[in-house]
C-alpha cells in the first residue's frame, strides 16, 4: 500500500494464504472523508502478483504510484513460482496505468521507499535466489539452510525511468523482507 495525498491505495496481493490466489486488484481509500468507503479501481493491467512492492513518488509532474516485483503461481515454475521484474506506474488523476522500465533483478517481498524529490530506493528484498539454490541443492526443505537474502540496494529514477544499483547494504544492517518501512520523525 502507499498514500497518495490524502488517498492509500492497495494493489495486488493475496486473497487468501495461497499464492494461487494472488490478484491484480486495486483498491482506494479517501482519509480525509471519515465517511469513506474502500473503492474498487480498475485492475492493474498487468499479471496478478503477491509479494510486490508499492511506492508513491513525484515523476517531475506530479505524485504517482509505483508498483514493481512479486511472484505469482506458475506451473512447472521453480517450486510452481514466477518471479516478476516489471515497474507499473498509475497517475491517480487520470487513472491510466503505464509499463516502466523493468528492475535489474526481481524484486519480491522487499521495502520500498521514496527518497529524495524522485527515486524509490529497495533497500530489502527477495530476488528468487535462496528458492532457487534450495530446490536445486536437493536437500529437503526442514535440513536447508537459509543462505540469506541479497545485499545490494536498488533505486528508481521516476524522472528517467532507471534503475540503479547502489551498492551493498552493511553487514550489519538486516534485510527485513516482508516488512513495511515509513518515515518516523525524519
């Protein structure tokens, strides 16, 4: 989810605890209007995903909404899984949805900030690796041992429509995935 204005609008996502049942749903909701109601959007005109990240930012023109990565149910897909790249951007007063230029790695499950007058910065995340190196290491699920997740950080140009990779996130600095992040006192 991400605010926009005074409106937080949800994308994608889960129905229930199965990746099955990811969707491409959108959903707002007006915050100023104590009698709101959530809204029901158009769906994002892309493949239904879990696990996706979801920023709000300023493009030069004014604040959109971003949303890149995830992974929904795909037969035959590692461990019935694919793993999505793609960067979609919604101008909320138009309501069209626009392809952006696809992230260096898939990006799932991660945390995504806007920073600055026009990046998104990814500081934590899933790229499909650990899954991956799991299943073709043969070893049975509960004897695995996690490798970790990746350490470099990423950030999108919402003005040039690039990413970049940053560098390494410190050592000692946790990958929180699946954990949201805010801006708290600065």
């Amino acid at each position: 989810a991400a605010l926009v204005g005074s409106h937080v609008y949800v994308v994608a996502g889960q129905r229930d605890k199965t990746i099955q049942s990811a969707t491409h749903k959108v959903y707002r909701l007006d915050l100023s209007d104590q009698a709101a109601m959530w809204e029901i959007l158009p769906d994002m005109p892309a493949q239904a995903r879990a696990f996706n990240q979801v920023a709000a930012q300023h493009d030069g023109r004014s604040t959109k909404l971003y949303v890149f990565g995830g992974r929904y149910f795909q037969e035959g897909g590692p461990a019935d899984l694919a793993f999505l790249k793609d960067c979609w951007v919604l101008d909320p007063q138009t309501g069209v949805w626009q392809q952006r230029a696809d992230s260096p790695v898939p990006l799932m499950a991660g945390t995504a900030i806007a920073f600055g007058q026009s990046n998104i910065v990814v500081p934590a995340y899933a790229d499909s690796s650990a899954l991956i190196a799991m299943l073709d290491s043969g070893i049975p699920t509960r004897d695995y041992k996690h490798p970790g997740f990746p350490k470099p950080v990423y950030s999108y140009h919402t003005i040039i429509d690039a990413w970049a990779e940053l560098g390494d996130r410190p050592a000692d600095v946790a990958n929180t995935v699946t954990t949201p992040a805010v801006w708290w006192n600065g």
